[in-house]
C-alpha cells in the first residue's frame, strides 16, 4: 500500500516538475512536415464544404523573448515639450550680448555708448573656436562655432567684433 502510494506521488510529483512543450513554427519542407509532431502542426482541415483554400485552424505561437536581452519599452510620448526661453534679440544679435560689446568699444575709442553706431550685426558660423580671429601661437579646436560678427563705428574708428552664442567676444584686429 505505502508503495503505490509513493509511486503515485511520485509520479504527481515529476509530471508537475516537467516542462510544456512549446510550439513550433512549422516549416514548407516536406521532410520537416512528415517528421513533426502532429499535435504541433496546424493543419487544415477540409470540410465537406470547404474550398481548396482552406487556411489553418491553429495558428503558431511566436518564439519564446531571449531572456539574455533586456525587455524593450517604448519611449513616452505624453511628455511636455520644455523650450527655453530665447534671449531678446535686436536683429540677429542678442540685446544683452551687443550692449557688452558697444561697451567695450565705447571705453576703446573713449566716447560714450551713446555715440557708438552698429553698422552691421549678423549671426555667423565661425570655421574654428578661434572665431575668425585666431592668434599667434595659439591652438583652436577644429570645429564649427556658430556666433555673432558685430562692425561698430566709434570716433572716426570702425571695431569689428566676433562673438560666440555664450557670450565670449573679441575685437578682431587683423
């Protein structure tokens, strides 16, 4: 008695242990269909009305996900766009940036800020960190540097000044 018993458990015991058999996609080859399972197969099965393009009843499972890979997410979409605040800007020149730079020229030439006159302010991409002005004995990163070339004119002298979009500017002599 105590030996049916365990084998009945045992038996309950490893049936709970095994694994599912998991579905396979069934392939075209006719090697590959007379060698599957038939109970992994979808198989058409033609009724007595049916035509000769009867599709499958039992559609295949997609493969099991890689569990050496980490699941994908998607990105959020609902997230609010944060768009900085642009600084005032008189024609192309930030305000803040061409009154540092008139300035500097005022205190140059010696007259007041009053008496200096733009004569041309643009948004430039400057070839190197040099901003166009590159100094002896100097090395400048080889890259791309959008800036501002301001021309001003004060007591009979013309200044022109380059600047890069932080805020950094010099008065070009060459």
């Amino acid at each position: 008695m105590h030996r049916i018993l365990f084998l009945i458990l045992l038996a309950l015991a490893l049936t709970a242990c095994g694994s599912r058999p998991q579905a396979r996609i069934p392939t075209t080859t006719p090697s590959s269909i007379a060698t599957a399972t038939p109970s992994l197969i979808a198989t058409a099965t033609p009724s007595p009305t049916a035509t000769a393009t009867s599709s499958p009843t039992e559609t295949p499972m997609p493969p099991p996900p890689d569990p050496t890979k980490p699941p994908v997410r998607p990105l959020p979409t609902d997230l609010p766009r944060i768009t900085p605040a642009a600084p005032p800007i008189v024609g192309e020149v930030p305000a803040d940036l061409l009154k540092r730079i008139i300035a500097d020229a005022a205190q140059r030439s010696g007259v007041d800020a009053s008496a200096v006159t733009v004569l041309r302010g643009a948004a430039v991409e400057w070839g190197d960190s040099s901003l166009g002005c590159p100094q002896p004995g100097m090395g400048y990163l080889q890259v791309i540097t959008p800036g501002y070339q301001v021309i001003l004119q004060a007591a009979q002298q013309t200044y022109d000044y380059h600047a890069d979009t932080r805020g950094y500017f010099v008065l070009c002599t060459r």
